[in-house]
C-alpha cells in the first residue's frame, strides 16, 4: 500500500472519510479477494495522481464489518467516492484506472 493511501477502520471512518475537507475515495477490500489484488495497484496510482485533491483510503471489510454493513458493500472490490460525508460515485468490481479518473473528475 502507497504511502498515500491510508488505513481506514471502523474507529477512524468518521473522521478520515466523512468529515475530510476534501473527496475520500475508499476501497472496500479484503486480503483473500483476487480482483481486490488487481485493483490494489490502480488505487496506488490514483492516490499518487490525485495527491491534495483526494484523500484515498482502503478499508477492509473482513476487520471493518460496521462500516462495509451501514454501506450495504456485499460485493468487493466496492470503491466509493465520499464528498461532504454522502457518497457520490461507485466502482463495483476490478476496473481500469480511467474508470476511477472518469468518477473522481466530477467531483474534484
């Protein structure tokens, strides 16, 4: 995980992704998923390309279930994009890095 990518948990999604001043993009992930893994990379990239315009967090569901149940995420990878504490954008399953870049820019 990038340096610029921060561990988000049930204790801290609050505070990093709903009250951030600027659009949190998280991926709802678990270690055992192989398109997880694939998309894993991608988020290294977004989070480095978009540096001080969003926040990028992962949260894996296996140890953050509160939070993956309160936003319905049965399927992962699940990417939200969070824009003043509401979700505006999804990504469901492993998709190129436009897809994200295509989201993210109408909301940056």
């Amino acid at each position: 995980m990038s340096d610029n990518v921060i561990e988000l948990t049930d204790a801290n999604f609050q505070s990093e992704a709903l009250e951030a001043d600027k659009p949190v993009l998280v991926d709802f992930w678990a270690p055992w998923c192989g398109p997880c893994r694939m998309v894993g990379p991608i988020i290294d990239d977004v989070a480095e390309t978009y540096l001080n315009k969003v926040k990028v967090g992962k949260l894996n569901t296996d140890d953050n279930p509160q939070v993956a149940t309160k936003y319905g995420i049965r399927s992962i990878p699940t990417i939200l994009l969070f824009k003043n504490g509401e979700v505006v954008g999804n990504l469901m399953g492993a998709k190129p890095k436009q897809d994200f870049e295509e989201m993210i820019n109408q909301h940056v």
